[in-house]
C-alpha cells in the first residue's frame, strides 16, 4: 500500500482495508479540525490506485470491507470513481462493503441517477459530518453547510440507496449555544433520519482556528456536565427512527453503541447516571484525545 501524509478512517472501520484515493479534502476550513493541514487537495492516478488494489489481491486475503481514504472522497467525479469501483469489484470479490468520506454538499452536487449509478457499482455507505444543526455554529465552525443543504444532500443518498453515517460534535456550540446546538440537530436528525449516527465529544485540535479561539476566550468550551446534558436531550428526543447508535468513540463521556429506538432508554439510563454520578461533571472542561 502507498499512503501519504497522516491517514484517517472513522473507528468502526478499523478492519478495513484502506486505498487511498484522494490525499486531503477540498474545504480544509472547518475551524475544529487539522486532519488534512498538511496536504493540499490533489486525486491520485488511477493506476497508482490500481497498483493498490492489485497489491491488496495478491494478498489473498479475503478482505470484507474496503474504506477510500482521504477526505471527501466523494466530491471526485463520477466516472473515475466508477472506474475504482469497478476495479475493487473484479479484484477483491469478498468486498462486500465499499464506504468513504463524504460531505453532504458532495451528495447534493451529484445526480440521483449518478449516485445509484455508484451504488450499483459497489459503493454502500459513506461516513459525514453533520456537526450541528445550528445554522449559527454551522456558520461560526466555516463548516460551509446549511441545514437545508443536508436535508437535500442525504435525501439523495436515501433515494439512491447509500446508507449514510452521520456524525456531529457533542459541545461545538460552546458553553454559551450549548441548548440551541443540540436543540437543532436534534430537531435535523429527526428529518434526516441517518442509517447510522456517531455523537462525538468535542477536542480542541492544536494549531486550529477554534484552538486560538479557546486560547483568546473567543469559545468558552462546554462543561463535561453540559456535554452529557446534550447527549440526554438527543436521546430523549430522537424519534424512533431506526439507526445504529456508534456512541462509543474514545473521547465520549458514556460508551454506548446499539440499535435506536431499541437501545434507546438502555443508553439514556447510563447517561442520567453519569449525569449525577461519574467525577468528570466536577470538572470545568473535558479533557480528550487529539485524533
């Protein structure tokens, strides 16, 4: 495999195989995030990409699950992605899924008869971050996404057929917009019903915009206590649409990870418990992982 710069995949693909496609993504302005600081966007050639995929097979490892790193994989055009498709098809026919980075914006730009053109062809879920439903903090975070676009970009994903991950950020809004930010992504979830969704506890990524803000006290960062407050209010209020629940990442105050509405008040009872028992809700701030 030829990788270049830092390479991330989101952790329920952590037994996957990863081919690099493109290296950095083509936003790189969120204010919370470093993870392509380093690259420049720029699409690999497709033999390099085919060099890839042979190597994999001569493996003759019977690889499930393929993910397309880097960012937003999606946003290439449809008929060279068509083209790796094709080929991870007649190489490794064990691959049963085949999932990348996407923005919702990238969904929303392509054709519903391109998108069922790429599920056809083997594409079956794509991993976005929603972030906030607010459009204040939509706006504050450079996410350059309104709720209107996401709405737009995952019904087409629904309509072709690609199951969508949908992650947002637990404490975005700031101690200052914490009720408003879980508030309207809640209210947007219920609409954009995701097959699947990952709330994530915010970290503040050395070296980012929102970094200098916290620095200057520009972003007062939400307390531990308010963070699980936001995860207790989406959980009583998500709407009994069917998802699967990754709320397990590392930084995350409570693990849970399950089927909704199933797991539903499973998950809230951890949450109320944390809420009057874990140490964590004497502390000012949340203290988390760099990614």
């Amino acid at each position: 495999m030829h990788y270049e710069g830092k390479i991330y995949r989101p952790w329920p693909e952590a037994e996957s195989l990863l081919i690099q496609t493109t290296l950095g993504c083509t936003h790189n302005k969120c204010t919370f995030c470093n993870m392509f600081r380093d690259k420049r966007f720029r699409i690999r050639e497709l033999e390099d990409i085919y060099q890839d995929i042979e190597e994999a097979k001569s493996t003759n490892v019977p690889f499930k699950s393929l993910f397309l790193v880097d960012g937003n994989v999606l946003a290439l055009k449809t008929a060279f992605l068509l083209k790796i498709l094709q080929k991870i098809r007649s190489s490794l026919p064990t691959c049963r899924k085949i999932s990348l980075y996407a923005g919702l914006n990238d969904f929303r730009r392509k054709s519903v008869e391109e998108l069922k053109e790429l599920r056809a062809a083997g594409l079956t879920m794509a991993y976005t971050g929603l972030e906030s439903g607010d459009p204040a903090i939509l706006e504050a975070i450079k996410k350059r996404l309104t709720p209107d676009q996401a709405i737009e970009g995952m019904a087409k994903a629904k309509t072709a057929g690609i199951a969508v991950l949908v992650s947002f950020i637990l404490g975005i809004g700031g101690k200052a917009r914490s009720k408003e930010h879980i508030a309207q992504t809640t209210k947007l979830l219920n609409i954009m019903k995701p097959e699947e969704l990952a709330p994530m506890a915010l970290t503040i990524q050395p070296g980012t915009e929102l970094a200098q803000q916290v620095e200057s006290g520009a972003f007062i960062q939400a307390t531990p206590l308010q963070i699980l407050e936001e995860e207790k209010y989406l959980l009583e209020n998500l709407q009994g649409f069917e998802t699967l629940y990754w709320g397990d990442h590392g930084n995350n105050i409570v693990s849970s990870r399950g089927r909704l509405p199933t797991s539903q008040k499973q998950f809230l009872r951890k949450i109320n418990q944390a809420i009057t028992t874990h140490p964590v809700i004497r502390q000012e701030i949340l203290h988390t992982n760099e990614w």
